[in-house]
C-alpha cells in the first residue's frame, strides 16, 4: 500500500526553484520514462501542495500522432523542446511573465546528460562552465535542473556530489536510481503486484537514506504505435542533445547580475535584443573587451570572498578551477595594494 502522504510530501521537497536532481541507471532502465512521468504529473496537479503552474523544458524530443495514422514531432501543451541554451531564457522570460513568479515553477530536464557533461572534460568547454554557472543561478529562474545519466560517474563532481556533502560539495539537491532488479527483491519482499519499473529510489541529501518512491503513470510514456490521433508520446528512440549554442552565457549571467527579481523578465530580453542588433567587433574591440571581462570576473570574485563567500561556491558560479579563484583575488590584491602606494606617494 503507497503511503501517498509521504510521496506527497517527498516530491514538494525535490521539486522547487533551485533544485539539482540527477537521474542515473542502466541504460533501458526507466530513467527517462520516469522524468517524464513524473514531469506530466506535475504539470497535471497530481501532486497537492505543488505550485500551480509547472512547465517542462526539455530536450527530450515528443512526438504526436496524426490523423493520418504517422508521427510529427510536436511537444504536448506546457512543454517546451529545445537544443541549446540559448533558446531557455525567452521562453523563461515569456512563462514568468504569464504566471508571475509565486505559484509557478518551471523543469529543465536534460537527458543524455553525459554527452555535454562528461566528467573527464568537466573542468573545460564552453557547455560545462556554463552548466556550473547556471547551477548558481537557477533559483533566480524559478527554475529545477534534472539531468539524466546511465551513470554518475559520467557527470563531474559539481554534477555528481551533494550540495550538503561534508567532502567536496557541489550542486546536487536529489537523486534518483532506477535499479530494476533491486526493485524487483522490493516488490517479492512486499508482495506486491506492480512493474519494477514503476519504483525508483530516491536520495535528498547527501546523509539522507534512499526512498523508494513510485513512478506515477503517464499518458506520455506510451507506446507511440498504441496512442489515437492527437496524442503525444515521447520518443524514446531519438537521439537528446544540448550544447550553449550562438550565446554568450557569462555575459548574460554578469548582465542581469545586481537586479532585483522584478527587473528579471526586462534584463533577459534586453539582452538579447542587444545580442540581435550588436555590430560584429574587430579582432582588437574583442580582444579589449576580453581583456575587460577578465577584470571584472577577477574584481567579482574578489568581492564575493570579501563579502564571505566559499572558494568553491565562487568558483562553479563563474565555472573555473578553486586555484583560480584564489590567484584572481590575489592579483587584485596586489593591484590594489600598489595603486594605494602609488596615491600615497603622489599625496606626498
């Protein structure tokens, strides 16, 4: 018998503004049959106590079934399919300024995870900075990161590690293993008549137990060959992929840095109506602007530990190494340290 007061109660502590859940299994295992339950059900008002508007983005392709009897592909009402970074910011804009942001809460569910975010490359490339800066700021979004993996050692450690890790915190806020054969002792223990698909465990904090929860069912996840005309169904033959794309992630993230949360919907779209209307810069415009981003993310730093904020913490914000950080501020240091004498002696 599911105790659906405990499950009730589990799903609003992973699901809010700011949550890191990583999905990791074997291959066929469910992980993304289970995202997407769980993501429909939302959206649906399944779960009591949830915000009244859930949207999914994602770039788990859906498709839906014509009257002709063939497949397009087509996302269900409320989901959003996209491929790169670039494309999340105006939809986000466009659904925060429909609902406002109190009752609302929008999922980025990224399968195939480890293609972009692989642990060996996770330290360089474009996409795994951002992903480590975007980590900082979701919550700002109204925003919940899921990513999918076979497996966590695929992900680097600001992908893989608990945020409340005692050794090495990083980002993650949940887990969720789909372990089909463990779920089927689960199930003979109990007696009970349900698929081991249907059970996934769950983790919410580094020291937490694992949960076994049950994976709620889903018109989504249906065979497509099964669904009527107009239905939708994701395809879970197609191939996911998600890269930053044409988009200057780190400025974006410094532009709309130092505003209000009211002032969210206006700074992402004047960034990029900038980003449209920019002239193309010469080598040396670009490499003085360059060299004045380097400054302003060393002085940024600077100021973030100066205000109390954790190596760590700085450095996945703005995606480089913990060292870094530590020689950015002692550059700073320094550089201060000679313009005060340098007045001192011109005062003299």
């Amino acid at each position: 018998m599911v105790n659906q007061d405990f499950v009730n109660n589990a799903v609003k502590n992973i699901f809010k503004p700011g949550a890191v859940i990583v999905s990791y299994g074997t291959r066929g295992g469910g992980k993304t049959h289970c995202a997407v339950s769980f993501c429909q059900r939302l959206m649906e008002g399944y779960f009591p106590d949830m915000p009244k508007h859930v949207i999914l983005i994602s770039n788990v392709i859906f498709i839906q079934k014509t009257i002709e009897g063939g497949f397009r592909t087509a996302s269900p009402p409320g989901v959003y399919s996209i491929t790169t970074m670039k494309e999340l910011f105006p939809i986000v804009a466009n659904v925060l300024e429909k609902y406002g942001r109190k009752d609302t809460l929008i999922i980025l569910l990224l399968d195939e995870a480890q293609n972009f975010l692989m642990g060996d490359m996770n330290s360089s490339g474009d996409m795994a900075k951002s992903m480590k800066s975007f980590c900082g700021i979701i919550r700002k979004f109204n925003l919940a990161l899921w990513l999918l993996s076979p497996a966590m050692r695929n992900l680097g450690p600001a992908f893989r590690n608990f945020i409340d890790a005692e050794n090495d915190p990083a980002n993650v806020t949940c887990t969720f293993q789909k372990n089909n054969k463990e779920a089927e002792a689960f199930i003979r223990a109990r007696r009970l008549n349900m698929d081991p698909r249907s059970i996934v465990y769950v983790k919410m904090g580094a020291n937490d137990p694992r949960v076994a929860l049950p994976v709620p069912t889903s018109s989504w996840t249906s065979n497509p060959e099964e669904i009527r005309a107009g239905e939708y169904a994701y395809d879970h033959l197609s191939s996911a992929d998600f890269k930053v794309g044409d988009f200057p992630f780190l400025e974006f993230v410094y532009a709309i840095s130092g505003r209000s949360s009211y002032e969210m919907i206006d700074s992402i779209r004047a960034f990029y109506s900038q980003q449209e209307t920019e002239v193309p810069m010469s080598d040396s415009t670009a490499r003085a602007n360059k060299a004045i981003m380097a400054d302003t993310l060393k002085t940024i730093a600077t100021r973030l530990k100066d205000e109390g904020v954790d190596v760590v913490t700085i450095a996945d914000a703005l995606g480089v190494k913990d060292r870094t950080i530590y020689n950015w501020v002692k550059e700073v240091r320094l550089k201060e340290k000679k313009q005060a004498e340098k007045s001192t002696e011109e005062t003299a």
